[in-house]
C-alpha cells in the first residue's frame, strides 16, 4: 500500500513538473513575440517620423479661414421624454478667406 502510495505521489511531482516547464517555456516565447512586436513598432513609428520630415512642410497661410464656436459643448440638463433635442451652435470665421463648409453632418 505504501509502495503505490509512493508511486503516485512519485507519478504526480513529475507531471506537474512537466507542465510547470512547458507552461515557463510558452510563457518566455510569449514575452519574446510581445517584445519583437514593440521593436517593430517602434521601428516603424520612426520610419514614418523620418517621412514626415522629408516630405516639403506646410506654409501656414496667415489669410486662412478660422472657425470660432460661440461654444463647444451644449448641456442639456435633464430632459423630459419626447423632448425635443435640438441645439444650435454658433460659428463665425474670423480669419480673412471665406469658409467653406462642405459634407456636414450632425451625430
């Protein structure tokens, strides 16, 4: 009785052993994939950082059109069902060239 007793308690530590280095191995090939995946992205971040300074920068233009809300964000407090949910935001271009709004939509 003690011999089989023995033997599974034998038969179970070098199964769980087993599983235990299986289970690290996975676990530090998982860390290296994570590890290679933020190097590339890192690598390409800065490919696209070098592009978008060889590429010709902008001139601002200082007669551009400027879009100024009166205000950007409408509480509208609590509101009684089937209430109407209309609001109006107020604009003004305040810069020299006209604005040009094309393809609004409301959300």
């Amino acid at each position: 009785m003690k011999r089989s007793l023995l033997a599974l308690v034998v038969i179970a530590f070098v199964s769980f052993s087993l599983s235990a280095q299986v289970s690290s191995s996975n676990k530090s090939a998982t860390a290296k994939s994570v590890e290679q995946q933020k190097i590339e992205k890192q690598k390409l971040e800065k490919e696209g950082a070098a592009k978008t300074q060889v590429q010709s920068p902008q001139v601002e233009n200082p007669n551009a059109p400027v879009i100024t809300f009166n205000e950007t964000v409408h509480d509208y407090g609590t509101i009684e069902q089937y209430a109407d949910g209309n609001c109006e935001f107020v604009f003004t271009n305040t810069g020299k060239e006209p604005l040009i709004l094309s393809k609004v939509k409301a959300s």
